[in-house]
C-alpha cells in the first residue's frame, strides 16, 4: 500500500477511534465515578390504597407503589419461566452485557429513523428497573442517565439480585406490582408455580398494562403472549412441544378477588379523587355493601332469565336523591369476565337512550303552556313522510300528553319536539348533566326524541332525578372523605345540582310517570313497573333493540338499568319491559327491603286539578260520555268545552280535527251518522276514495318486496264490491316506482280517483 494511503487510514482510524473511545471513556468514569445507593435497593414499606363502604368493610386494597415488602419474594422463589419469559420479552442479552446493549440502541435508533419517530428505546431489563427505582421524564438527557445508573447497578448487584429487584418492582396492572402480587391477581397461586403460559402471560404485561388488559383486551394480550412463547423457543428457552401444550392450555383467569369487591363501582369512586390521594390513604365511600350484594344477585337472576334472548351485559346505578351519593353501581355481569368485556362499564359507556329522553321533550312543552292534558298527534302528518324516521314507527292516532307519555309513543314524542325545538332540548339535557350530547347541534334532528344520540348511563339517571327533586338534576358522587393516618385529608365539595325544570313541571312529569292508568292503553296491566309503592318509571329500546333501559324515581332514591351488548349487537327483538324493566323493579324493592318504602315527592304549590273529556284533553262538553280529572298548571285548565263530540241524526259521533281524518278513515273511525236523505244521496253519487287521500305519498324501501308496498286501499260505501286500478291496472299487478301515480275506484257506473306519489 502506498505510504500515502497507509497516512490516511491512520487518520481516519484516529478519528474514528477518538469518536468512539472518548464517550466510552468518559461513560466508564461516569460509572465508576460514584455507587449506586444501596439505601435506594432496599424493599420499601408499600404505601397501600384501602377503599371501604359505607358499613367500613373492604372493597379494595392494594400497594401503590413499587418495591413494597408485603409482596416481595426472593428470586428463587418466582417461577423461573417468567425469569425466562421476561429475559425473552424484554432482553434477551441481559447475562451478555453491562447494563447497556450497545447493539440494541443502535437498532433502535435505526427503527426510529425509519419510522420518522421516538418510537423503539433500546432499553436494556437493567436500564428499565433504574426507572422504576428513579421514575424521571423521558428524553435524551433522561436516557443518557439512565445508561449510567445501569451500570452503576450493574456493579452494585449480581445478575440474579438484578432480576430479583426488577421482577418485585414492575407494574403489571390492576393495582398489582411485583411477580407475587401479579400471580396471586391474575392466577390465584405464588409466583413461584406459574407455568409457562401463565408466566408468559405475565411477561406481556408490563410494556402496555391497559392495552394487554387481561381482562378487557384478552385477545391483544395472547397475541403478544404467543409471541414472546416463540422468541424463547427461538432463543433454546422453551421447546417446542412446551410451546404448543403451553399455547392449547387454557388459562384460568381468576374471576374474581376477596379484595375486589364492586370493581366498577371503585374505579369510578378513584376517578373522583386528586392523583396525589391514591397511595397512603383510606378512601371511604357511599357504596351500601349490602343493598350492591343484593343488587348482583338480582342481576344473575334476571340474566338467567334473558339471557337466552342474546342480552349479555348489564348495568345499574343506584343514587340517593337527597345528595347524589351512589349507593350502589354494577358495571356489568363480571368484571372478570374477558370473553364478555366485563372489565367495561356500563355504567359510564356510551350508547343510545332509546325513548327515555321523552320526559324532557314534554318537561318543555309544558314550560310553553301545553298540559297534560294536550293532545299529541300520533300519525305520519302528509308533510312528514320524507323523513325517514316515520317510515318503521307503529301510529296510535292520537292521545293525550299523559298517555302519550306513559305509553311512549314515539309520533307523538317527535312532533312534540317539533313544536318546542330540538335546540332547546339539547341545551335542557345538557344542563341536566349528559356530557356526550357532543356532535355539532345542527347534527341532532327530531328523531333525538327517539334516542338518536349517546348517553352515559350515570349520567341520565342523574338528570332523571330532577322528577323527583323537584327540578333539579343531581350531581352524583362516590366519596364521602379520605384519610390519611387517621386524619381527614380530603373531602369532595358539595355542588348544588343544576335546575332542569320548575318544581311544577317537575311533579307533573313525576305523576304522569308513575300513573299505571296512563301507561295501562300501551303496555296493559301486567307489566314489571307496578310496585307498592309509587315510582315514576320510564322505559326505552333503540331501534334495532340494541339497548334496554328503564329509569325509576321515588322521593328517595333514582335507579338506572341498561341491559345489552357491550359489542353493540341486537338483541333478539327485545323490548325494555322485559330487557330491563324486571331488574328495575328487584332493585326497587330492595331499597324498600333496605330502608323501607319509599315516599313520593311533596307537591308543590301552583298546580290546581280539574275534569277533561279524557278524548280531546277539552273541558267536557254536555255529550262527552266521561271525566277524567287532571293536574294542571295554575292558569292553564281548558276553557273551551270539547268540539269532538257532536250530535247528527239524533245519534251521537266523533269529529276528529282535519289533520287526524286520514288516519281515522284508515281505521273506520269516520262513522258520521248518515240521514235517510243522505244515505240515498251517497248511493247515487257512487263511491268515495277512503285511503290513500289526495296527495299522499309513501317511501319505497328497497330491502321489501315491491308487491307488498302497494298501499291499503278502502272506500265507502262498506261492503261495496269496487273495482280499484292504479295507474289502469289491478293492484296485484302494480310495482310502486318513484314518481306520481292514479288510484281510481269504480263502483255501479260511477267513479273517484286520487293522486298519489311514491319517493
């Protein structure tokens, strides 16, 4: 070689020599310079968490903190497969290098480059158990110390104590840190009788303890497991024949805790509480032991009773009206329960309402001067039959505020929307406290009077008190103070519930709520709502009986119940009656079996009663046949006698105003007495076209058959044998098509025709 070139690769060799050398150089005087502190190895006293109920026993207690000596075990005595598993997952060169692996960072500073972030760490086992030991922010610096405090204890410890150190300080979810906790946890035996499986589960969970939730992303966790069983095949760890009887050995998940009582329930009590109060405190809470035991027991009866039926899930909420304390929550069936998402809350997740909205829709056509009393239009209006909502919804005709709304009818519910304005509902359900009222307004249509929107169970049940509290919602909370070496250190401030309604409309919505007579014409008399006591109830099912609801209030207590899917698959064509009506009612009595009958709520001042012609919600004229009495605002009672009942003829008939006459020609309801004269007149003048009317127009669904979309055709008078054509040819022979068609009756030489449109 040229002496020339030989010059330059001395150089160049130099150079590169010097950049390496000088920061290993100066890397090994930093971690020599000083000893790790031994002080900082020892195990510490865990600062535990306790949470109790109202009656003082344990719901939940565990350690807060890594390293606590309750659950510390020597490193032979935890099972050497998650020695193995965690070395495989973790870091496999973990007996080859000094605390830092060179290779491994440069590795993952080549992965960070290609995916354009901070994405991979290169982070050795020892340089992990330096953060658990020095929790500090990430970033460069951070990184550069951790290295030499990795090597620091790398001097200071043996491999073996190493393992001991780190396996009794990681976090592995669910409150349990340490390999012993985590075994008892998850598998109900010590650390030191994992099996692989259970010890490569185990492995998973500390890069991600909320994405490989055992118990809520079982599939993501044994995924990763599968994984990490591979590497220590590849890596001579585990054969592979252990591998396969590993994978194809069910794991036994405990599914359930002594010290793990109402889940649920205590993770939402936690989510009251400052961060800073979650370790060294005993939280104590509103929970009634007793009154939840019950409530879960009626809850595995009444699953066992529907279950059959694809409902899977449950919640309820139990609030006590005086002061939004819970006195019990169920999240769902079993908080263990990984194959039914039991880990989710049903309590708190979002899903539609279905119809119990509907108080508020009528809470504020009341505000407006409407009563009880008021009759609400139950048919698709000519106006309306563009909107798709109409298109599957059952029409009752007509019926009163009371029984519109005891009957849940859901016409009725939308055009009573329509005329207070669906902009006033959202800011009233809002104030009410329902937090998931999100989308942009314009997004919310009439149909949020059928539940077209996501609600959080809690949530309602919480607005729905206001019935009962005479307006005003509840603000529901968990806590009732925390202590701290026997001092009190915290106490959740007593907010004033927001005001939703007057007390007036309030107790009118309440009555019309618990009135077994108005809910009698749509549900009858046998239903699970009637109790010996008055409770004003509200049930709900989304369309495509997704979700059950039923909402109770007394003057005590207010009760929620969801039941369903937590996938959001349908039920198989169950109603809220008896999806969720039933548990509603066993929690209701439990609460008179707890603390005895509940009362109704006081009426208040302002409202005055007074008899109605119960058909037209009119002051009875002298040819209504009945009274009803009802409850009014002051001011508001009618004046106007009832113009429904009419006289001709010497007979006595209904004349239904103009905007209900089609559907009452539907039904045959048009029964006019007809005079001798008029009876003959009409036999001249041939037939009359009784439905469809003029004008009407029909939705073509493309998933029916067009054969059954033909509309019902009916003429007068009865019994007449008419010949019908639309468009000249028989009905059986029409396909309905988009665009206007010819519907005519022929009769004894004469006559009549309507237009009609299909869209």
């Amino acid at each position: 070689m040229h002496p020339r070139w030989r010059r330059r690769l001395k150089r160049v060799g130099l150079v590169l020599g010097l950049a390496v050398g000088l920061p290993w150089a100066a890397f090994t005087i930093a971690v020599r310079a000083r000893d790790y502190p031994a002080a900082q190895l020892e195990p510490r006293r865990a600062a535990s968490l306790t949470v109790l109920d109202r009656q003082g026993l344990i719901l939940r207690q565990e350690a807060a903190q890594s390293g606590g000596r309750e659950s510390w075990v020597p490193i032979d005595r935890i099972s050497e497969h998650l020695v193995q598993a965690t070395l495989a997952a973790e870091d496999h060169r973990f007996f080859e290098h000094g605390g830092v692996d060179v290779r491994a960072l440069v590795r993952a500073a080549w992965l960070d480059v290609r995916a354009r972030r901070l994405a991979f760490g290169g982070s050795t086992l020892t340089m992990q158990l330096v953060r658990l030991l020095e929790p500090r922010p990430r970033g460069l610096w951070a990184k550069l110390g951790e290295m030499v405090l990795a090597g620091r204890l790398e001097r200071a410890l043996s491999k073996r104590a190493l393992l001991e150190q780190y396996l009794n300080r990681v976090y592995y979810g669910n409150g349990a840190w340490g390999a012993q906790a985590a075994a008892q946890l998850y598998f109900g035996k010590p650390a030191a009788m994992l099996a692989p499986g259970e010890a490569a589960l185990l492995a998973v969970l500390p890069r991600g303890p909320e994405a490989y939730h055992p118990y809520r992303n079982l599939s993501a966790a044994l995924a990763r497991r599968a994984h990490i069983l591979r590497l220590m095949v590849a890596q001579g760890l585990l054969s592979e024949s252990e591998r396969a009887l590993a994978e194809r050995t069910p794991l036994a998940l405990r599914r359930e805790r002594p010290d793990f009582r109402a889940p649920h329930f205590v993770d939402y009590a936690l989510g009251e509480l400052p961060a800073e109060l979650r370790a060294g405190t005993t939280v104590r809470t509103t929970l009634d032991g007793p009154l939840q035991q019950q409530i879960e027991v009626a809850a595995r009866e009444h699953l066992a009773q529907v279950e059959w039926l694809h409902i899977t899930q449950l919640a309820v909420v139990v609030l006590r009206n005086s002061d939004g304390a819970v006195l019990a929550l169920l999240g769902s069936r079993n908080y263990f329960d990984a194959d039914r998402q039991g880990a989710v809350s049903g309590a708190v997740a979002r899903r539609r309402p279905g119809s119990t909205l509907k108080p508020f829709v009528y809470g504020l056509a009341l505000e407006r001067g409407d009563t009880p009393a008021t009759v609400a239009l139950d048919v698709v209006l000519p106006s309306e039959v563009h909107e798709t909502w109409t298109t599957d919804i059952r029409q009752h005709g007509f019926a009163r505020y009371r029984e519109s709304l005891a009957g849940s009818y859901n016409l009725s519910a939308v055009h009573t929307l329509q005329r207070v304005g669906v902009q006033p509902l959202i800011d009233r359900l809002r104030r009410a406290g329902l937090t998931t009222l999100d989308r942009p307004d314009g997004r919310y249509g009439p149909d949020l009077a059928i539940g077209e929107a996501e609600v959080k169970l809690i949530e309602l049940a919480s607005g729905f008190a206001n019935f009962a509290r005479g307006g005003v919602a509840l603000r529901p909370r968990a806590v009732e103070r925390v202590e701290s070496g026997g001092a009190v250190v915290w106490r959740p401030q007593a907010e004033p519930g927001p005001r939703v309604f007057s007390p007036q409309v309030a107790w009118l919505i309440w009555d019309i709520l618990r009135d077994p007579d108005a809910r009698r014409p749509m549900f009858g008399d046998r239903v699970p709502l009637e109790l010996p006591f008055a409770v004003a109830a509200k049930t709900g099912t989304t369309r495509g009986y997704t979700d059950n609801w039923a909402l109770g209030a007394t003057g005590e207590f207010t009760v929620g119940v969801w039941a369903g899917n937590f996938d959001g698959t349908p039920t198989h064509g169950v109603m809220a009656m008896r999806g969720a009506a039933p548990l509603l009612r066993a929690t209701m009595v439990a609460l008179a079996a707890r603390f005895g009958a509940p009362s109704e709520p006081a009426r208040p001042e302002g409202l005055q009663d007074a008899v109605v012609c119960p058909l037209s919600g009119q002051a009875p004229g002298a040819l209504c046949p009945r009274r009803k009495l009802e409850w009014f605002l002051e001011g508001t009672v009618p004046r106007e006698p009832c113009t429904w009942h009419q006289m001709a003829c010497g007979s006595r008939w209904v004349r239904y105003p103009p905007e209900l006459q089609g559907w009452a020609r539907v039904h045959g309801l048009l029964a006019e007495p007809a005079c001798p004269e008029r009876r003959l007149a009409r036999a001249v003048d041939g037939p009359r076209i009784l439905y469809p009317v003029e004008g009407a127009r029909f939705l073509i669904d493309p998933d029916r058959p067009a054969a059954l979309q033909v509309p019902p055709l009916r003429a007068a008078p009865p019994g007449a044998e008419v010949r019908w054509t639309i468009d000249g040819v028989p009905p059986q022979r029409f396909r309905p098509s988009p665009g206007l068609h010819e519907v005519r009756a022929e009769w004894a030489g004469a006559s009549d025709r309507v237009s009609i449109r299909f869209e």
